[in-house]
C-alpha cells in the first residue's frame, strides 16, 4: 500500500482545496494518506468548519474519514487557531521543537508531499 502524507502549510484557500481534493482521491484510491496542516495553513481550521464554506463538505469528509493527522501545535498557536483546532478534534502535533516532523513519517514509510 502507498503511503502519503501531505504537509499543507499554504494558507490560502485554492492551495488547501488541492491538499483536500488530493487527499480524497489517493484515499479513495486504496493510499493511506494523511494530512498535517501547518505553517499558515493552520489559520484556515475555523473558517473551513463554517458551514457556508466552499471547503467545508471536503474538510468535513476528510475528518470523518481521519484522513487529517494533525494540526501543527506551534504554528495554530501563533495564528491564534489551536483552541479551535482542538474543539474540533484534531489533534496538535508537536514532535520537532513544538512543530510535527517529518522524520517520524519517513520513518514509517510516508512519502512527504508539500503544499
């Protein structure tokens, strides 16, 4: 089985859509594929749950689906998002000096594509 792990650190939304449609499709695919949101990419976390959000039936699929591992701790802190991050249940990762690293995902065999 492949694996995949795409890191979405661009914050705007036609980026994060891709990570998403992406994400999808390689899952829908038999991949296990998963998602970390990152860098700017976290300042979206609150917006895509909004129900009148273009995003939000793909967010929301891709979180029943589990397909998001996690939300970078440090980075949804700074943008002021990691409280809503949590109540929405993704988990804060924090790994690499408070951010969530790589190595760990090489290290399970993930190929690391970046957004």
């Amino acid at each position: 089985m492949k694996k995949i792990v795409l890191f979405a650190f661009n914050g705007e939304f036609m980026c994060f859509m891709h990570v998403l449609l992406n994400a999808s499709d390689m899952n829908k695919k038999g991949y296990d594929v998963r998602i970390v949101i990152e860098g700017a990419a976290t300042k979206l976390i609150p917006e895509l749950a909004l129900e009148g959000n273009p995003l939000y039936a793909l967010y929301s699929s891709a979180k029943e689906k589990e397909l998001i591992d996690g939300v970078c701790r440090a980075c949804s802190h700074k943008m002021g998002t990691s409280k809503a991050a949590e109540a929405q249940g993704l988990r804060l990762l924090d790994d690499m000096s408070g951010h969530p690293g790589m190595a760990r995902y090489r290290e399970q065999g993930f190929e690391i594509i970046t957004f």
